[in-house]
C-alpha cells in the first residue's frame, strides 16, 4: 500500500469478511492487524485482494485445499489406526464362536476404555475441550469431569454382559447429546479440537468424528432392538 486510496481499498475490502470484526491498517510499513471471530485462511485473503497486496504469498497459497486435506488426513491417522486395532481386538474375543452380536458389544466396549484411556493422559485439560462442543458440557463442568468414568463403566458393563439394556439405553442418550454438538460444530464450520480422545492428540474436529459417534450410535440401537426383542 502506498498512499490512503490503498488503505481504504483494502479496508473496504477486508472488513466484508464473515471472519474479520476490526482491522488497523499502518500505511508506513504495509502492515494489517486483524481482529478475528474464527479462522481467516491465506487462500480466501487472496481471492478478495489484488495480487499487488500480496505478491510473495499467491504461488504459495494457490493449492491450500490440497495442503490442507493432507494435514488433517495426517492429523486423524491415530483415530483410524485406533479403530482397526479396535475391530481386531472384537475379531479376536470371537475367534472361538463369531457372533455378530457378541462383536458389536465387545466392540462398543473396548472403544469406551481405550477411549476413555486418552482421556484420562489429560484428565485436567479434558473438561473445557469437551465442553466446546459437546451441550450438556458447556452447562454442567461436572459432568465433563464425570464423562470418562462414565466411559469406562459401560466399558466394564459390557464387557462383562451386566445390565445391557441400561448400557445401549445410556449410550444411545450420551451419544445423541454429543453428536448434536459436533453436528452444529460442523455446520457452524468451527476450527476445534476434538476431544474424543482427550487432548493428549490434536486431533480436529472433522466429520470422522461424527462418523465414529454415528457408527457407536447405531450399533446402541441395533443391540438394543436385540435385546429387547
């Protein structure tokens, strides 16, 4: 920018941002200072500014979706590698006599105590990552201090075959509480961490994790159906 016409261009132009609330343009060396709601990415200050504001940086941006797509492919791997650790650990508890029922219970099992394992490596931090998202977490702290016992007792109750219907019943009722916040989350296009598993692993919030909340879910209502029938 070289003189008042380019900072109010610039302005003009910035301030109609969804992501910026205030900006402080200094013409002496060129800076702009940002005040933002939510994450201002490179690629879409490029396609409301002229490639004069920002030279340098227009090569380097041009393909961020695919930067970006391979980052949180890298960030998710623990989730994926843990899931296949978690399928073959059922596989193997049904080596003898597979059943598919028996499957999904060890299953569900296994995936509440190893997943309440990571919870527990930040027992401290976990609560107010939880609570971005998840609504009975934003409203009661004790509760999200009390969400990884609670994993770890369905995960006991299941894997010793006590009290199922009430386990899928509570299952059903905790997972559909979470699953609306990451849903809202995700149309609300936030930028957060996940808290599935704790906050040892920065993992984003993606829609692996409504997948893996879905996948819980139907396999509650699937048991449960069993059950009681």
């Amino acid at each position: 920018m070289t003189c008042e016409a380019c900072v109010s261009s610039v302005t003009e132009k910035l301030i109609h941002l969804d992501e910026v609330e205030d900006l402080k343009i200094n013409l002496a060396n060129g800076n702009v200072e940002l005040e933002v709601s939510k994450t201002l990415t490179m690629k879409k200050l490029l396609k409301v500014l002229p490639p004069k504001y920002i030279p340098s940086l227009e090569s380097k941006y041009e393909d961020t979706s695919s930067l970006e797509s391979a980052s949180k492919l890298k960030q998710l791997f623990p989730l994926f590698l843990i899931f296949v650790y978690l399928i073959a650990g059922a596989v193997l508890l049904q080596k003898n006599t597979f059943r598919v029922s028996n499957f999904m219970i060890d299953f569900m099992g296994l995936f509440f105590i190893v997943f309440s394992f990571f919870k527990f490596l930040d027992y401290k931090g976990f609560p107010s990552a939880f609570a971005q998202y998840d609504p009975l977490a934003k409203r009661s702290a004790f509760y999200g201090k009390a969400y990884p016992f609670i994993e770890t007792l369905l995960a006991l109750m299941l894997l010793l075959r006590w009290q199922l219907t009430f386990v899928f019943i509570a299952t059903i009722v905790i997972l559909s509480i979470t699953t609306i916040g990451v849903i809202y989350t995700l149309f609300d296009k936030k930028k957060i961490n996940c808290a599935c598993l704790g906050t040892a692993l920065n993992l984003p919030m993606t829609e692996a994790t409504l997948i893996e909340n879905i996948i819980m879910l139907v396999m509650a209502v699937t048991m449960l159906f069993y059950q009681l029938g």
